[in-house]
C-alpha cells in the first residue's frame, strides 16, 4: 500500500512507542430479513472482508504516523540542531530552483476565491503531475486542489509543498499557524475501500452513502484515515514543519457528505482555535 510518499522511517529522531488499545476489526450488524438489499448491499456481501483488510492495514500506517507526530511535538521542547535547520534551508533552495510556482485561475464552489498556487517539478515527463492549492496563512488553512506526483526521484514530498507554498503566501513571519488543511473529495485508490468499509459499519443494507462526522484522535477509524494516501501530507506537515506551522498533532479528521476531508491541526501554545471552515 505504501509507496515512496509515505515515508514511514525516520532517521530524524527517537520514536516512541504508542500507547494505544489493540483494536479489533469491527463487524457491522447482521442484515435483519425485512432489510431491502441495495447495489451497495449486494456488492458489500462479497467485498466487506477485502474492506475490512484494507482499513485494518490503513489503522497499522496511521498508529506509526501518530508515533512519528508525538515524536515531533515532544522535540519541539529543544531549538532545531544547525544541521536541521540546514536541511530546511537546502530544501527551500530545491523548491525555489527545482519546482516552479505560478499563480493559476481555480474555480471552486467553496469558497469562490478564484485563484490556486500551481507548483510543477521542473523534470516532469507529463502535465498531469503538478501541486495546485490555495493557501490562506491569514485564514490558517491550506485548500488543496490537485496533488500529483511525478515519481519517486522528485526532491521533495507533498508536504514539503503544502509548507513552502503556505510559506510564499504569507506576509508576516513567524507563520500564522496553521489550523487545517481540506483535500478536496479526497479520492485516492487506497483510499475508496476505507471510505467502503466506513459505509458498511454505517448501514450495512444503505444507499452507500457516507454521513458527514468528525474523527477523533485516538479513536480506530482516525487511524484508518489517517494511515491512507490521503493522510500522508497532512501527517508530514507535522512531523517535519511543526515547529514552523506552531502545532504538535492532527486532533481529528473530519468527512463531509461531498468527501470532503478537514485535517484539524492542534496548536502548539495552551489555547485552541475555532474549527469554523
């Protein structure tokens, strides 16, 4: 499931063990006999098991990222090294010469701004493989739109371009710390049969339909989320710009009704911010 865009070693720093319950795979209820059976139903008899596969593999990905952001939070308690802050630097360099970031037209019907921030890898073999989002420091969030990567030998990862995207778009440094970032009808392949497995526990006998909900750390299908393609970046953002971005952790993960996933970030200082969208 994983690829070159995980990045689930660390050479960074010490890991903790997380201290999290041993879930089992939930089962949903039993069809009841006066249940009408849907297509969904119909497909999810003979698929609900490779479902359930999917998002426990998904939950394992997400509980060693969680481990991974715990780590960051907990080094932010002692300044950067110089070699860290190097890394940092050289990276900025990379995406200042490698990447090249254009203002572009966006039409969006949630908020209407009008306006996406488009990096390309300057070696891109296609015109498909480019990072389009909004970045608002002065809202703390990040819209993202289209994230495609090349291939593996590209410099710098999603997150990487979530960071420095938001970092050019700010006017006043530090950075406004960031609150959330929503993927746009988060699709991704890895990612359907979570989302298949999320309707099932829902109503086993239903239309298919995904209600909107928010995912709380800690809880089981937090991991799933998290551990899924489309929790990658996110996660990255904290385990190697947290110190920048002023927080230490996701505290849920939130699904519309359109597919919609909010990745709310926690602030580094006391306080808490509104999850107003």
């Amino acid at each position: 499931m994983t690829s070159a865009e995980d990045h689930l070693a660390t050479d960074r720093r010490e890991v903790p063990e997380l201290e999290v319950p041993e879930f089992g795979v939930p089962e949903p209820p039993p069809l009841g006999a006066d249940d009408a059976v849907s297509a969904f139903a119909a497909t999810a008899t003979t698929n609900w098991k490779s479902w359930a596969a999917a998002y426990a593999e998904c939950r394992t990905v997400g509980m060693r990222r969680e481990q991974l952001m715990r780590a960051a939070a907990a080094a932010l308690s002692t300044p950067d090294t110089t070699q860290r802050e190097m890394a940092k630097d050289d990276k900025l360099a990379v995406f200042d010469t490698a990447y090249r970031t254009q203002r572009v037209g966006h039409s969006d019907t949630h908020t209407r701004l009008g306006w996406a921030l488009r990096t390309t890898w300057r070696s891109a073999t296609d015109s498909m493989s480019y990072y389009e989002n909004t970045p608002q420091p002065s809202m703390g969030r990040i819209l993202s739109w289209q994230n495609q990567r090349c291939s593996a030998r590209e410099p710098l990862r999603n997150s990487d371009i979530y960071y420095f995207q938001y970092y050019r778009a700010s006017t006043t440094h530090p950075l406004p710390p960031l609150r959330y970032v929503r993927r746009q009808q988060a699709y991704a392949r890895m990612t359907q049969p979570v989302y298949d497995y999320l309707r099932y526990l829902h109503a086993p006998a239903g239309d298919g339909r995904l209600p909107a909900a928010v995912y709380r750390a800690g809880t089981a299908s937090y991991y799933a989320l998290l551990g899924t393609m489309n929790g990658t970046a996110p996660a990255f953002l904290v385990i190697d710009w947290a110190r920048e971005l002023g927080i230490t952790g996701i505290s849920a993960i939130e699904l519309d009704d359109a597919l919609n996933m909010y990745f709310r970030f926690s602030p580094s200082d006391s306080g808490s911010w509104s999850t107003t969208q």
